[in-house]
C-alpha cells in the first residue's frame, strides 16, 4: 500500500488523486545507447498534470529563497553529483512546487489500530495464500534472489504484498513534483532533496523517463515503494532487458527487494526472524524489550514456551520478547533478523505485522487470540499520558497519541516505578496513577477483541 515508509503517524490507507502541476512538454526521447522499453499499457493516472499553484514566499529553512531559485540550486547540486544535463532537460516540466503535497505531508492524521486489528486485515489467511501464489508464479525468480542473497521468498513477498498488493495500488500521482515540493518545504528538506537527485539518476540512467514515474504522494515509487534512494542503490535488472523498472517487472521487484533486504537492511542468512511464544502470567516483564536480548536457554528457564506448549530450544541464539500489546495480547520471540523489519519501517505495528505476515507465508500457523480482551486507550487519554510523561520528565517525540518507541520506553519506566507489570503497554490504571492521588482511572476505552 503506498506511503507505508511514512507510516508512522499516517493512517493505513491513503485516497490518491491527482496532482495539479504545471503540464509537462513532451519527454526527449531515450538515448540509443538505452534499449527501447517494451509497449505496455500506461500507468494508472498516468495522463499530464495541469497547472501548478504559485509557489510560497521564500521559506524559512532557506533564508527566505524563492522556489525558482532553491530549484536552480538543487539542479546545480545534481549535476554536481554526476546528473547530466539531458535529464534535467527531461525533467524539467516535472520539477515544481505543488502545495497539496506538502499539505498532506503536514496533515497525516494518526494511525489508530491495534497490532492485531492492522495484522487481521492485511496478513489475513488470505493474504498468505495469495503470497504463497505469487511465489509459485515467479519460483525462479525467488529462487535466485534466495540464492544471491540469502533472503527467503516469504519475506521478499510479504513486503511486496504490504507495500503495493502485488502491484496493484501503486499511487496515482508524479513523482518528481512530490519530491522536490517536500525538499523546498522545511520538514525534511535534506532528505527530499537527496531523494530528488537520486531520482534525477534514475532517470539519467535509463530506468524510468519521467513521465513513468508514478507512486504516492510521498515519492515512492514502484511495486516495492522504494524511496528513490533506495531504488538507484538497490534496483536490479533482474528480467534482462537492460532497466531496474520496479513498476511492471515481477522478477526486477523480487530481485530488488531481496537486494535491499540483504545488502541495505543487512539480512542474516539462514536465521529466523519471528516466532510467536507463550509467556507465563509471572514472566519478568521488564525483560520483554526489543532492546533486551536473551538467549532461548534462558527463555525458556523463564517459563517462555511455544504456542502449543512445545519447549523453545536449548541453545544460545539471542532474541528479544515483543509484546506488541502488552502481557495480554500476543508474544514473539524477535531475532537479529527483526531489525531489517523496524529498518524498513519504524511502526511497531508494520513492522510486526509484515514479520508475522512472512511467517504465515513460511508456513506457520495463526497466532493464538489474546488471553483476554486488550483494552487501548483512546486517542485523547494516550495523547495525556504522553504528555504526563513529558511532565515527568520524559523524551516522548511529538505528543499525538503514537505510542513510539520513546514512549513505550518511558511507560515502562513509570509502570517499574508505580509497581505494575513492566509491559510498555499503557493502561488506565498507569494513567490514573500519573494524574496523582484521588483521582479514579477513566473507562479502560476500546477494547480489541481477540484475534481470530
């Protein structure tokens, strides 16, 4: 699904329209050093984009430069890096401010699921199924980049099937204008202005012409929604015929994002990666951390076992314990491999989710239900624990409702101190005790019913 690299604080699915920006001159043609592109059907919302609104006065972040002017600049820098003036000329109709895009950078609304509400939608026994399908369709292809880089074909699935639906919700809108709107605007400047040269390459060396770059509203692009960083490093032509073009072709997606996987997100061969566990009601649960690593042994000399009872095995392996709803809803055991999933992207509840999603792929079963229902607070009460918190002293990020790593950190460090159970989950009982003495815990709010 498009724009789950800014998941974080988005919901989990955007509606994508046009773009209005200004109508592009036709693109020049491909180099003959370039192999011609095979005719295919043109993108969805593929047609020109109309005309641009005026760009904002001089932004701040920029000594109050005009847009033109940061343009000129930003195209200076690309040549610099190794740009030729041919892909400018051919982007150039491409290359303006869109205030719409920036106004849904400012305006993503928070994401309110729950980690087993998220995971029964998108990795549903339907889902896997349909991944398993792709594999068998492409064997070949995953076989390779299984071969070449360790990574296997349910986690190359799973996050195709996150990310796009196989190809099927690739974004509506062009890419460049994206780009180089949220590099001028003042958020994230540095880091879409990489992401526009690095697009500027892409197009510089044959992959896609501009016009072919279409995704989300956040510049990502193709059926893996690589951020065009990602797409020049990582790309590979895995059909042969001589483009990376994540858009249309099966094998150049399962190629790519096995290469990514492996070499940027520094997958480890041959290790598991998630495996959901059953806690005992007296596990320590300040143990349960992803920053706190434990080897199974000692797990298991904890009380932690298989869903079904089975005993974990006796060796060394390192993992952490994951509760992504605290002590009453599931438990995994998270190995190195993890970090490529909070890597790729930092929600706790996507990346649990596209983890848990590769395991049902690889053959594991559902994961149990909750050993009762999980009560989540409401927006408005995780909004005021966080800001108890930052009362209290804390670092909790931007003060929204997200529980974050900073936050889940600093939960835990109250529930150690008040005396209840150290599972980074916040509840209303914590939430009474910060507001101070004589005063009740609120209803628990929304209750998630067990997972099916």
């Amino acid at each position: 699904m498009p724009s789950f690299r800014f998941f974080i604080a988005a919901t989990a699915s955007l509606t994508l329209s046009s773009l209005a920006i200004a109508q592009p001159a036709p693109a020049p043609a491909r180099p003959a050093a370039v192999a011609p592109r095979p005719a295919v059907a043109p993108l969805p919302g593929q047609q020109p984009p109309a005309a641009a609104p005026r760009a904002p006065r001089g932004a701040a972040c920029h000594n109050g430069m005009s847009f033109d002017r940061f343009l000129a600049d930003l195209k200076q820098q690309a040549l610099a890096e190794g740009v030729s003036q041919r892909a400018l000329a051919e982007a150039a109709s491409y290359l303006v401010y869109d205030q719409s895009i920036v106004n849904r950078d400012r305006g993503q609304r928070v994401f309110g699921q729950v980690f087993t509400e998220f995971a029964r939608n998108r990795a549903s026994d339907g889902a896997a199924k349909n991944a398993q399908a792709r594999i068998r369709n492409h064997a070949a292809a995953f076989a390779r980049a299984e071969k070449e880089y360790g990574v296997p074909p349910a986690v190359i699935a799973a996050f195709w099937g996150l990310e796009s639906s196989f190809g099927a919700e690739l974004g509506k809108l062009h890419t460049l204008p994206s780009l180089v709107s949220l590099a001028y605007d003042c958020r994230r400047s540095e880091m879409f202005q990489k992401e526009t040269i690095a697009a500027l390459k892409i197009i510089d060396r044959g992959d896609l012409t501009p016009s072919e770059m279409i995704g989300s509203w956040a510049g990502e692009l193709g059926q893996a929604q690589f951020l065009p960083t990602h797409y020049f490093n990582y790309a590979v032509d895995y059909d042969g015929d001589g483009h990376r073009d994540m858009l249309r072709s099966a094998p150049d997606v399962i190629g790519s994002t096995a290469n990514y996987i492996a070499n940027g997100l520094k997958w480890r061969r041959g290790e598991p990666w998630l495996q959901e566990v059953r806690a005992p009601a007296n596990f320590p649960w300040d143990q349960a951390d992803l920053t706190i690593k434990l080897s199974r042994a000692k797990f298991a000399q904890l009380g932690v076992t298989y869903p079904d009872g089975r005993p974990l095995p006796n060796d060394d392996m390192p993992a952490s314990l994951l509760l992504p709803m605290g002590r009453t809803g599931p438990a995994f055991l998270a190995y190195a491999n993890f970090a490529a999933y909070t890597e790729w992207n930092n929600s706790l509840i996507y990346s649990t989710t596209a983890a848990y999603l590769a395991s049902r792929i690889a053959g594991a079963p559902p994961m149990r239900p909750p050993s009762a229902p999980v009560a989540q607070l409401p927006l408005n009460e995780l909004k005021e624990l966080q800001q108890l918190l930052v009362r209290a002293g804390f670092n909790v990020g931007k003060v929204d409702g997200v529980m974050g790593q900073l936050s889940r950190t600093a939960v835990k460090t109250m529930q150690v101190k008040y005396g209840l159970p150290a599972d980074s989950w916040p509840t209303a009982e914590l939430l009474a005790r910060m507001r101070g003495p004589g005063v009740q815990a609120q209803p628990a709010g929304l209750v998630m019913p067990p997972a099916r």
